[in-house]
C-alpha cells in the first residue's frame, strides 16, 4: 500500500510517474520526487498541506509549532478556540509555511462539515494529512464527551472522505486521530472520556485496514498524562471520584512541548494502522492483541 501524493511534485507529476511505474514501485518514486522539492535534510512533512483540527489546544499549539519546523505547504487549524494572537504567533514561525486558521466545531452536522472541507479543498486543491485532535475530558458531561470525542471525529473523517475515496476518484490521504491511553486502558473513574477514546482507537483501526479500498490510511496518536488545562481538573462519573485528577497527576506526566516531539515522530513514521503511545516524552508503537477475528 503506498501513500499517494495528492499533488505533482517537483517537474516529474504523479502522473508521469504512473504511466511508467508499476503500483509498488510508485511509493518509492514519490519519495523520490518529494525530496526534489524539499532539501536533503527534510522530513516526510516537507511541502505537506495538513489540516489539524484543535491546532490550538495545549498539545495542539506545541505540535502545530513543531509541524511548522518541518517546511509543511500549507497548515490549515481548524479550531472552536478562537484566538488570533495565537494564529499569529504561528504564521511568523516558518515563512515556508502558509498558516491559516477557520473556527469549526466538531459537533456540527457533517454536511456544515463538507462544506467547511470543500472551501479548503477548493482553496489548497489538495490535503495530504488530517490530524483529528478535538477532545473534552469532563464525565458530567456524557453526551457533549461522545459528540466531541467521538461523533465530532467520525463525522469530520466521514466528511473528508468525500474529497480523498480513491472510489470516489480522489487521491487518497493520511487520518491522524487522538486517542489517548485511557483508549487502552480506562481511567476508572472517567468511563465515558475512556470510553470515547477506545471508541476512536477501535475506529481508527477498522479505517487502516480499509485503506486498500479506500486508499486512505489511519493510525492513532495516543498521548499519556501531559500537563494541559485539560487535566489540571475534571469530574468524575458520577462523581465516583473528586479527587481523580490529583490522584492522577501524582503520576509520572510529560509536558506538551515533549509530547509535541513525539507526535511529530509518528506522523513522519506514517504508519498505517500504527497504535502511537506517547507517554513521558518516549514514542512506542504498541501491538494489538487479536483475541478475535471474523477473518471477513
Ligand atoms: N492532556 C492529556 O493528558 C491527554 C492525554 C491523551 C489524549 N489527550 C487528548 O489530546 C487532545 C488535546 O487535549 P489537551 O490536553 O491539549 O487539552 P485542550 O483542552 O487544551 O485541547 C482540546 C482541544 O480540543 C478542542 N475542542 C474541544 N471541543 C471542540 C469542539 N466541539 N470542536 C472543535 N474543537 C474542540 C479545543 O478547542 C482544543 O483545541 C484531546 O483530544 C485529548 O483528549 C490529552
Ligand atoms: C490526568 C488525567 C489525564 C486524562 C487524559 C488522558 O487522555
């Protein structure tokens, strides 16, 4: 399975390419031809457009300014955080990069969705990447957690899928999603925060498996404990617990700034299916246990 580049690069186009590779050689080819646009030293990322939803968060933020160190096209952040001093900071990082911010709200109805993604499309004429990273930690609120979390993440790929489904004519692309290690293994005390995150890791491993149909691959990002506002303080179902987050932030953490580091790592990895467990600043990719398989 190889990644198409949604745009020609460099003199040589994908479709000149394709006239003259067979399908397993083209990854290698593109490589090729994306290096001759980015210098030697450059990343997978060089000359990318990326979408990043929640690009302004406390891990959003410190990712999106070490995404803006990998000479990316364009950055478009698609956030409900509307802060343009923010969006400022980060045009005046990398002036390879062309940064452009549109409020959006995950929990909209997926065709506001559709016509956000085709301004962009219209815009950029392609995407390579989407990072989904919109979340809520609080387990008062059960149906704003799933609309968020997981809802809000289905509908914005759904969306996207109308713009890259190689059925569809499209080029392809690459799903980046926030899980988290509660998607692994649950806080307690937070069942529904948990929860939501299994549902996208889960989620998100059908969709890499479904890339050789629809020529798009998936992989999760899915951070341990890091210091954000987000878990400075949150309630537990039903109050199981008021003291969950200090309880839990009596445990090893990372901050944002390493956390950032090892996302980054895993997008130039661009592993299909990949399960990315970033925790204290390391980055390992886990293996799923199969207890069970339909074999369909
Ligand atoms: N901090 C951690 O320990 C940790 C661990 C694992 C996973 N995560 C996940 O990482 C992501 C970022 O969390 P954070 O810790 O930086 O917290 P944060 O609160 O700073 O970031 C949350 C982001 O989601 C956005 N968001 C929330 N609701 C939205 C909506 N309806 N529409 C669009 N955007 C919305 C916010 O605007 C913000 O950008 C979340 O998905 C979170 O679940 C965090
Ligand atoms: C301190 C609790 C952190 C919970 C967020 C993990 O996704």
């Amino acid at each position: 399975m190889f990644t198409k580049l949604c745009r020609p690069v460099a003199s040589i186009s994908f479709r000149t390419v394709k006239c003259f590779c067979k399908p397993r050689q083209l990854n290698k080819y593109y490589n090729i031809i994306a290096r001759a646009n980015c210098s030697a030293s450059s990343s997978f990322l060089c000359d990318k457009n990326v979408i990043f939803v929640a690009g302004l968060g406390d891990i959003g933020l410190d990712t999106s300014k070490e995404l803006l160190k990998r000479d990316l096209k364009n950055l478009v952040i698609l956030d409900r955080i509307d802060k343009p001093e923010l969006v400022c900071e980060l045009k005046e990082l990398n002036p390879k990069t062309k940064v452009t911010f549109m409020p959006y709200d995950v929990t909209v109805p997926i065709a506001e969705s559709k016509k956000l993604l085709k301004k962009i499309f219209d815009k950029l004429k392609c995407v390579d990447i989407l990072i989904n990273g919109a979340g809520i930690l609080d387990d008062h609120k059960i149906e704003a957690t799933i609309a968020v979390n997981y809802t809000g993440l289905v509908n914005t790929t759904t969306a996207i899928m109308d713009f890259w489904d190689i059925r569809k004519g499209g080029p392809g692309g690459i799903l980046c999603n926030i899980g988290s290690v509660t998607g692994f293994n649950a806080i307690t005390q937070v069942p529904v925060y948990s929860g939501s995150k299994a549902a996208v890791v889960n989620f998100t491993r059908s969709l890499a498996k479904l890339a050789h149909i629809t020529g798009v691959t998936a992989y999760t990002v899915n951070p341990g404990i890091t210091r954000t506002s987000l878990v400075a303080k949150f309630n537990s179902w039903l109050d199981v617990e008021p003291d969950v987050a200090e309880l839990l932030l009596e445990h090893p953490t990372q901050s944002t700034k390493e956390c950032a580091a090892s996302f980054v790592k895993a997008i130039e990895k661009n592993k299909n299916g990949g399960l990315w467990f970033l925790d204290q600043g390391t980055l390992e990719n886990i293996k799923w246990r199969k207890y069970w398989d339909p074999c369909i």
